[in-house]
C-alpha cells in the first residue's frame, strides 16, 4: 500500500476521532488562549528590540481601522528587524516588523494590518489551538491504523507526522485566506477602498519568500497559501465586489 493511499486513510478516520473529543472548550477555553497569548507577548516583547521611530506613520497608517476586536483592545509595537513580518494574537497584541515598514507604502501596511486584525477578529489563534489540540489527540487513531497496516515503528511515526503536518497546514492556509479575505473587504468600503485593497495583492508581492509558483508538497505542507493563488484570490475578490 503507498503512503499516499494510507495518509488518505489516515486523515479520513481523523475526524471520526475528533468526534468523540467533547465540546471544542475542552479543547481549550477562549479565556485560557487568551490568557497565554498576553504572556507570550510579554515574553516576545522582552526579548525584541522594540523601536518607537515608526510610531507617528503607523497612526496615520491605522487611522480608521478597528481599535476594539472581539473586546479585545488592539495593541500595536514595532520590532526592529531586517525580517519582513507581522502578527496578531487573540489578546489583541498587533506586533509589525521595522523591515515590513521599510519596504512597504502606506496603503500596503495598512492592508497586512487589515490581515492580521482578521486573525483576531475570526478567532483564528483560538480555531487554530484547538484544532492542533484536537489533532493531536487524534494521533491515538492515525497509530492504531498504523498498526493494522503493519507499520509499527518508524512507519507509525512517519503516518503521525504526515498526517498531523498536512492537516495543520491545511487548516492555517483556509485561515490565511480567510484574513486576507477579511483585510480586502474592511478596505473596499473605506475611500479609494479599491486601491487600498488591492495593495493587499501588492504587499503580499514583496513579502513573498516562496516566489510566484510553490510545489505541490509546499502547498501541502506550506502554512501559507500558494503566493499566486492569495494574489489572484485578492484580484478576483476586488473586481466581483463592483468597486471602481
């Protein structure tokens, strides 16, 4: 049997699995991820240089955007670092790279803002914990089928591996479509919301590492979305929405 069709098997039994873990609290409180989200900032921010040169542009930058998400006051600081990045937990802590601002225009920034105010305001950190948690737990099934297929050992390894990895990915790529979603659409009704969001497509242009074409084990296994396939799905969003 190939480890294709048996990593087919395995991620076929993964959701009866989960079936049988309760509710998704159980999976982790929203209060507890929050909770854990404040200490890891506290800790990336004590261990990064943080820079207030950029303070007065990323006012102008946020003006108008969403302050309070989900209850949650959005807090923004900027890293000094040659990286290009940003990210947002459920806490509210907004955390952007000096580099991102270095190499990105306004409108730009403002779109990657718009992206990772949608992670907190879909809940995406929360989603994402408790489906790790969830899939973690459903190991004990991916070991079992291991198992019946006689691949004890190194075999039952790798099938844990595989299957965790491609589903985990899977899911935070649905994610990331879904915030660059949310990004274009809270720009579009802003003025000039169709060059506004469409800098989320010329932002994602710059911060790219992969290069335009991805293969297909780094669309399986990636975190991201193929950069091709969000710039096309930002294009295409823009033009059915209307706005000229």
């Amino acid at each position: 049997m190939s480890v294709k069709t048996v990593f087919l098997i395995a991620a076929a039994a993964l959701p009866l699995t989960l079936t049988g873990c309760g509710s998704m609290e159980s999976l982790g409180s929203e209060q507890d991820i929050i909770a854990s989200a404040t200490q890891s900032c506290q800790k990336l921010d004590a261990k990064s240089q943080i820079t207030t040169r950029y303070d007065s542009r990323m006012r102008v930058i946020r003006q108008g955007l969403p302050e309070v998400v989900n209850g949650q006051t959005l807090n923004y600081k900027v890293y000094q670092t040659k990286d290009m990045n940003a990210f947002a937990m459920p806490n509210g802590c907004v955390r952007v790279y000096s580099a991102l601002l270095d190499r990105l225009n306004n409108d730009e920034v403002r779109a990657v803002l718009g992206h990772e105010i949608g992670h907190v305001a879909l809940r995406h950190s929360v989603q994402q914990y408790r489906t790790n948690n969830g899939v973690a737990l459903g190991m004990s099934a991916a070991n079992a089928i291991g198992s019946v297929l006689g691949l004890g050992g190194t075999g039952s390894e790798l099938l844990e591996r595989v299957t965790y990895s491609a589903i985990s990915a899977q899911y935070s790529q649905r994610l990331e479509t879904e915030a660059d979603n949310y990004s274009v659409d809270l720009l579009l009704h802003e003025k000039n919301g169709r060059q506004k969001a469409l800098a989320m497509a010329s932002a994602l242009r710059k911060i790219s590492t992969e290069g335009q074409g991805s293969t297909m084990l780094q669309k399986m296994f990636g975190d991201h979305p193929d950069t091709a396939e969000r710039i096309k799905n930002v294009e295409d969003r823009v033009k059915a929405s209307g706005v000229r």
